[in-house]
C-alpha cells in the first residue's frame, strides 16, 4: 500500500480556528509537500507553528480543511504515537496491544509477546499503564504502533518530557524497530537534533500561518550519526534558517 | 493536549462521588478496625430503636425482638416471602428499563449537542414532574396495570440516570477516542474498551442511587394500585395500625438491599476498578 508506489501528496491550502473572540485564527496556509515511501520524513518548525494540526489533519482526526491529500492516508493501515502514550488505563499492556491489532490478524499473542519483548517490556504485559513509567508507558505506545503493521507510522514528539537519557534510549529503539520494519514515518518535533539523528529527510516549516520552507536531506549516513557529526549538522541547519530551527 | 493517562478519568469519578473509598484505616487500623466502627454504628441504631420502644411504648414503636418474631412467623407462612418477592421484581423491572433507557438518552446528549437541545426540555420537565403525578398519570392512561406500575417508577427514575451519564459522557477523554480512531476500532470494541469505562464510574453512581430511590417508589405504585407486594402489605397493616408488621417488612427489604449491596454492587464495582491500584 502507502509502503510502495509513489510518494504520498499532502496539499493543504487553508486550516484555521475560531479564537475564543470570535475571529478565525489560520493555521496553516499553503503547506505542500510529500512523503517518500519507505522513508523517515520529519517535521520541524518553531513550536504552536501548526505540525501538530497538520499531523491531526493526515490522521483523519481533523476534517475541517481545504485541500486535498493523497487518498491513501485514507485506504492504508495507520498507527500513531502520540505526545501522551495514550495507552488506555483501564486495560493491561497486553490488552492495549491487542485491542489495536487488526481483526483480521492472525496469530496475535505471537505478534503481542514479540512487539512488547521488542521495546523490553515482556515483563510487564499484565500491567496496567498506571503501574508504568512515563518512559515504560511510551516504550509501550510504540510497541503498539509498530505490532499493527502500519503502512505509515504517525509520531507527534514522542520523546518529549523524558529525560536525555531515556529520551536517547528510546530514539535508539525506534530506530532499530524502523530498520526492522521500514514502513513510511512522519515525525513532528521541535527538536532539531533528534530530527537529524532519525530523519532521512526534513521538512521546515514557518510560523504560523504554516507552509514548507525547505525540505532538507539528511546525507549524513546512519552509522556515522554521532553526537558531533549530529550536533554539526544540526547547527548548519540553523544557521541557514535562523529563526526557524533552534538549537 | 489532554493531560497523561488515566487523571481524566479519575477526575471524572471523583466528581461522580464513585471513586473507590480510603478505607479508614489511619481511624483505628486495619479490617479490623473496620469492622468495629461499623458494628458500633449498627448497635447504635438498635439502642436507639429501643429507646423509642421505652419512650412511646411497644404499640407504637414496638421492640426489634417483637418484630424480629414477625419477620420469622411471616417468613415461615410464606407470606413476607412471596410479597417481597414480587417487589424485588419490579424494582429489577424498572430499574433495568431506567438504567437501559436512561443510559442511552446521556450518552446521545452527552455526545450530541442536537440530541442535547433536542431532549433538554423533555429532561426538565421529567425531572421536576413529581413522582405521584407521574403514578396516578399512567395509572389512569394505562391501567391498573403491571405495565403501568413498572413503567410510572421507570419513568421516575430515568431523568436521573440521563443526567448523570450525559456529564459522564462530556467528561469523556477525547484523547482516547482519537487513539481508537487511529487504529480502527471495530464498533463493538470502541463502546466496550473505550466509552464504557470511562462511563462506569457514573453508572455505578446511577446505579446504587437508582437502587434506592427506584424501591421507595416501587412501594406508593404498590400502594396506589396493586394487590400485593411490600407496598400494598405496608398499606393494608397501616389501616390495622400495625406497626410492627409495618417495620418488619420494612426491615425484611431493607436487608435484602444491604445484601445486594454488599455481595453484588461492591464486587462489581472493585472488579472494574481494578486497574486503579498502584504497586504497593
């Protein structure tokens, strides 16, 4: 599906709200851009800049646009890691997997076991989230999302409020499940170092009303992602787009 | 964005009042402790029956041995059980069909602001429409019915329910809802994993107040226009002025509630609120 074939086409002319005064705040003006197959893509621009909503509106979550974006975001398998695991808390670990499993799978304690093994949580399946970690709780969201198969991977910054340490950990982890299972990932952060250690690509955005203003190929090849070559990049990016990207 | 897993909810059942309780245990320590504040409580309630048996004399306030003695004699001859009996269905009768409807109707106006506007005026007016009316109404429309009964003390009951399952519904986590979007919850899944329990807290506060107002209705139905059950035996003894018998089949339900309570409602609701606990 969305994992092969052409790149998937995101057009969105106008997003706006009502303020609480009644005027109609816009969000997002002309904002085009796309999604290689099988890549990292990642969004980045100065915080309240709209990434959020954009990710909202590809999500299905948010219909209240003008534009047109590929139809596939519609047809394909999504899963989503969200700035809070919402993981519900009423139910374990392992039932929050499952519930998120397509019908129509099969072999699903296999699936389950694996996927919560993958992120080192094979000894809290029965737990419920509220027995978790802040950082458990996300290790158990992104289990979730990489066990349904997704066609395209949705995360809204998904390491934020951890600490550097986990924060790294957890960066790791998502890139070793990707490269297990390279599916179509779009990412939004502010965080212009997490988005050159993960991305193969980054999109800038303005502020708000947004729209692209440069798409970014990160060349730097994956093994030699350290912490200076990493940094290095990082403020190349911002120095040619001051104001936009900060370190 | 929605604040972390699971505080929505909690919120949410505290303002329902159905948040699982401290036990008091910083009071006197432990179940056991527990046990002897309640039990000192129940005793207090004898001494005071008894001191009204001293003060107005066993006619009027006759003794709980003397009416102890009754509930057995009339337990024996089948006649408080079969009485009981029939109460204890229609209260089920009517409390299902309240819960049932009353239910639906919160969670549509929860969810819809048409339905809110919709159903907001008939809301009003069924919850301020007293309980006799509505009996005496239905009574006369339908019939000296079972029908009429169960349906006058429904009808009473499911402006109640209505009203606190619709906050229960606006109090819903839309942050969930978006998560089973995402993934495609099948219809059945999104109702059972996702709206239910975050409505259970509020049912379960609809539920036991329901209870208790649902079977004190139940009784003036009874009383109005029925040929048996608690109520009608409670209207029969009045005209012999038989205040024992009166408080024995008081007693005799009050009981049957308490067990209710203690073996049905209380399990209940610890299994659903299991996920609560912390590790100690």
């Amino acid at each position: 599906m969305a994992g092969d074939g052409a790149a998937l086409r995101v057009r969105i002319e106008e997003k706006s709200y009502a303020s609480p005064g009644g005027e109609t705040v816009p969000v997002i003006s002309g904002l085009e851009m796309s999604l290689p197959p099988r890549a990292f893509t990642c969004l980045i621009g100065p915080s309240g800049c709209g990434k959020t909503t954009t990710l909202r509106i590809l999500l299905g979550l948010d219909d209240e646009f003008e534009g047109k974006i590929d139809d596939r975001f519609r047809t394909a398998r999504l899963a989503a890691a969200f700035q809070e695991p919402r993981l519900l808390p009423w139910r374990t670990v392992r039932q929050n997997v499952d519930l998120a499993l397509p019908r129509d799978m099969t072999d699903r304690e296999a699936v389950i076991g694996r996927a919560l093994a993958d992120v080192g949580l094979e000894e809290l399946l029965d737990r419920y989230p509220g027995q978790l970690s802040l950082g458990q709780a996300r290790r158990a969201a992104l289990a979730r999302a990489f066990a349904v198969r997704p066609d395209i991977l949705f995360l809204d910054e998904p390491f934020v409020s951890l600490d550097e340490a986990t924060a790294q950990r957890l960066r790791g982890l998502l890139i070793e499940l990707w490269t297990h299972h390279p599916v179509t990932v779009l990412m939004v952060t502010h965080n212009v170092r997490e988005a050159v250690q993960l991305a193969d690509r980054i999109v800038l955005l303005t502020h708000r009303p947004a729209r692209v203003v440069g798409e970014v190929a990160v060349t730097l090849p994956r093994e030699a992602r350290t912490q200076e070559t990493v940094g290095a990049f990082a403020a190349e990016l911002a120095r040619r787009h001051p104001g936009l990207v900060t370190l | 964005m929605a604040p972390d897993t699971g505080q929505g909810v909690a919120r949410a059942s505290g303002a329902a009042g159905a948040r699982p309780r401290a036990r008091p245990r910083d009071l006197l320590g432990g179940r056991s402790g527990t046990f002897l504040v309640r039990s000192l409580s129940v005793l207090g309630f004898f001494a005071l029956w008894m001191a009204g048996t001293l003060l107005l004399g066993p006619r009027l306030c006759p003794s709980p041995a003397t009416v102890a003695a009754f509930v057995v004699r009339e337990t024996a001859s089948g006649e408080l059980p079969y009485h009981l009996g029939v109460t204890l269905l229609r209260v089920a009768a009517a409390f299902l069909l309240a819960m049932t409807i009353g239910t639906l109707a919160g969670l549509a106006m929860g969810r819809s602001r048409t339905a809110n506007l919709v159903m907001e005026p008939w809301l009003v007016l069924l919850l301020n429409a007293p309980a006799l009316i509505v009996i005496v109404l239905a009574y006369i429309w339908i019939g000296l019915t079972e029908t009429a009964a169960i349906l006058a003390v429904a009808i009473n009951k499911i402006p109640n329910v209505t009203v606190t399952i619709r906050e229960g519904a606006r109090a819903m986590e839309p942050a969930y809802m978006e998560m089973a979007r995402v993934y495609k919850f099948p219809k059945a899944s999104l109702y059972r994993d996702v709206i239910l329990p975050q409505l259970q807290p509020y049912l379960a506060a609809a539920g036991r107040s329901g209870l208790a107002l649902i079977w004190k209705i139940v009784l003036v139905v009874e009383l109005l226009g029925r040929s048996n059950g608690v109520g009608f035996q409670v209207h029969l003894y009045f005209q012999m002025f038989d205040v024992r018998a009166i408080l024995g089949y008081t007693l005799a339900f009050v009981t049957v509630m308490l067990l209710i309570e203690f073996l049905l409602v209380q399990p209940l609701e610890r299994r659903a609120n299991r996920w609560r606990s912390r590790p100690a």
